[in-house]
DNA sequence: TAGATTGTTAATCGATTAACAATC
DNA sequence: TAGATTGTTAATCGATTAACAATC
C-alpha cells in the first residue's frame, strides 16, 4: 500500500530528508539493518517520532530486529521523488549564488543544476563548473527546453518578485527562494524561503534569554 | 510589562525578524503606522496570526488606526536582543562559507562578523572583505578575546562535530549549522540547521505529488 | 521460549484560526 | 457618533510523546 500520491504530514516530510541523509551514512559505514532508536539517534530526533514518521510509509522494519536499510532508502527515495534526478535553474549568480551552482550537495543528492542565470550581462557568459551563465531574458525558453520544474532564487530582494514570475510562467512550480523577502505565487506554486539573517536572529533571541538568566531575572524590565 | 525574559512561543520568534524586516521595509517607503492586515500581507502571514503574535510582546498597536512601525520595531529588536551588535565567528572558507563571509545581509541585520577560521593552513592569512582567515587552532583564544557566542559552521560534514566541540568549549552557545549532519551539543547550547539539499527534497516530494495529480491518481500504487 | 523492537493507540501539548467584544 | 481595527477568546487542528500490545 506504499503510495507516491501519499498525503504526509508536513513535518514528516521535512524530517524525511533528514532520515535520508542519516541511512546513507549508515549504509556507507557498513551497516545493514537499524533499530529505531539507532536511526533517531543519528537523525537528532526522538524514537518515538521516527517510528511514527516512518508508520506512514507503510512497513518497512521487523519487529524485534529493525529496519532494513538499503529498502528503506529506496522508500524514502521514492516518496521524496527521488528516484529520477531533477533539472533545477539557479537565478542570480552573485555572492550567494555563485557558491549554490558550486555546491557538491545538490548534486550528490538527487539534483542537477541545468541552468544559471544572471541579469548582469557582464557576467552572461562566465562559465561556473563548466555551466555558462545565461541572461535572465532566456528563462522562457530555456526553463521550458529542459524542462525544469525547481529554480532557486538567489537575487537581490529588489529582483525577486518579478524573476519569480517571470519562473512561474515559464513552468516552474517549485522555488527555493534566498532573497530576503515575500514572494506572492499563485496556490499551484511551492516556496520554500531561507534567510540566513532570520537564523541569526531566531539564535540572537536565544541568546538574549540566556543572558537574562544569567542575570537572574526572571523578566528583566524594560526601561 | 515588556521583559527580556520574556518566553515566546517558538513558532512566534520564527516570526518575528519576518516581521521586523517588513516593518523596516514600510519604515523605508515613508509609512508611519500599518494595520495588521497591511503587516501580515507585508510578511506572508494571515492577519489573526500576526496580532496574536504581537500580543505576546506587550500592546503596541491603537484599536481603529493599526501599529505604530517605529515603536514596533524598537519592541521586536529589543526582544531578538538586536540592540547590541552581536559578534559572529564563521568556521570554514570554502565554497559556501566564502559567500558567507561576504553577505551584506548579516551586516546589515544586527550582526558582525568578528572572526574567520579555517582548518586548511593554505587559507590562513588570506583576506575576506579586510578580515583575515584564522587557523581553527586560534579558535580557544580569538573567541573568547572578541567575546564570540554565535558561530557558523560551513565546514565539511565530516569536520562539523570536532569544530563545534571547540567552538562550545570556548564559549560560544548558539551555532548556525551548513554542515549536512547532527551536531552533539549539550543543552544550553542552541543549533539552527540549515541545509541545503533538504531543502530542495521537500521542494521535491511536493513535485512528485503534483505530477500523480496531473496524471489524475489518487494514488499512483508503487508496482 | 525469552528478549527485542516495531507499529499503533490515546493522551497531551502547542499552534492556528475565526469571531467578536473592546476601544480608539 | 460611526467606522475601523486591535487584543482576546475559544474552538479546532496538527504534532508530539509515552506506553504497550503485537510480533519477529
């Protein structure tokens, strides 16, 4: 009964990479079959919700023994549609950008960086791992040539709005978006946001507990 | 009745520098006050959402007119503990931690980059925006010098724990995580992870499920 | 069989949301 | 005053967790 059409839980889904990620490094460390504590362990989380994750998939452990690894990547592999490697267009080849068409991970993990592209038409051209950068002009035709359905989109905030439409109509429906701000899409679209400011202040917050705690206070007054 | 101390709910301090980064974009187009639909669009969320958010940080809104921008972002900053400058460290000037080093938008959000380290002794002394890469072995004695308690890591998978061992042990409580693995720490240090390719495999699954749609399965049935 | 561990239940917890009384 | 909008309530929803029966 394991399904791709598989409504799961949304924090199941954003723990499933993590489960993922954590059998790869068991299965290239040797090991064959895991105990749901072993996995939680290696994927920071608790057993219980690991167990309960994975229920969703439908049965993949034996009871008494645990889960086979290699099946189980396969699993969550296909829930994650993994099975095939998705073409993804990476907007805004600057600072950030520049670094993301670098990044081994993408690739080693199921994706494949199909296009670059770039306002600047200084830089249209610049080759990065052997891709050249094209001219945000080409986005229509070239998002629809290679069929890409995933762009990540790492322009200046200014940009983002309107290089994510102009995305949108060429076809793609997912966008990692690291410019640091709202994008508007229509209901059909994912978006996924990163801020790295927003991490830091999310641990800036954190940190200022911990200072008040230190200090004693139960609720250092303002003012 | 605003205190530091202050315990939020988690999924409300996620929030919170969204809000704040709206504010300061209305704060820069000439607004003086905004309602809370007109913040809530501004920062993607509903409008019920955000007054309950705000709520919790005291009353800093007039019941017919809306909130006032200036005293609300003086609140939410001072609540994230962004009245200070916090000094960062950044472990790892490769790909990714180069483009790190060089982000404006840390800078420009609450943050200094106070401090570069590197395990490779052929990156040291090398300059990045006019700051020099340090040995990972400077770590103990720069740290604890600059009075560093925030560090990114965007080391290699394999490095990440040993270099947040050190980081932990001279002093820093909060790590923002690059690094593709879990991170062993002791409680009252906080982790935010950040990857990557998870990212993009959430993007995935939800494509997947897309295309079983078009293909007008309710549940396109594994072999 | 005895020991180990999964898969599931049910209770609990925290987050979201609509609705509206309070009030500017 | 009338209109607008906040702050709060209460209902709902989804996620987490401990516990344990099922079963290898």
């Amino acid at each position: 009964m394991s399904q791709a059409g598989l409504d799961l839980p949304e924090a199941t889904v954003a723990r499933l990479p993590e489960y993922l990620r954590a059998l790869h490094h068991l299965a290239d460390t040797g090991h064959d079959t895991v105990s749901s504590e072993g996995l939680a362990n290696a994927a920071g989380v608790n057993s219980a919700k690991l167990r309960k994750d994975l229920s969703h998939l439908g049965s993949y452990g034996t009871r008494g023994v645990g889960y086979d690894i290699g099946p189980l990547i396969g699993q969550i592999e296909y829930v994650l549609g993994l099975t095939m490697r998705r073409a993804v267009a990476l907007v805004g080849v600057g600072n950030l950008g520049h670094a993301l068409a670098g990044y081994a991970g993408f690739t080693s993990r199921g994706f494949r960086i199909a296009a670059l592209f770039d306002a600047d038409t200084t830089r249209v051209g610049e080759k990065i791992n052997g891709l050249a950068v094209l001219h945000v002009s080409d986005i229509p035709v070239v998002v629809k040539r290679e069929s890409i359905s995933i762009a990540v989109l790492a322009t200046p905030a200014s940009a983002a709005q309107t290089v994510a439409d102009q995305l949108i109509s060429a076809g793609v429906t997912s966008i990692l978006n690291f410019a640091p701000c709202v994008l508007s899409v229509p209901d059909r679209v994912d978006v996924r946001k990163v801020d790295l400011a927003i991490e830091l202040q999310i641990l800036s917050f954190h940190e200022h507990r911990k200072s008040a705690h230190v200090n004693g206070l139960n609720g250092e007054v303002r003012k």
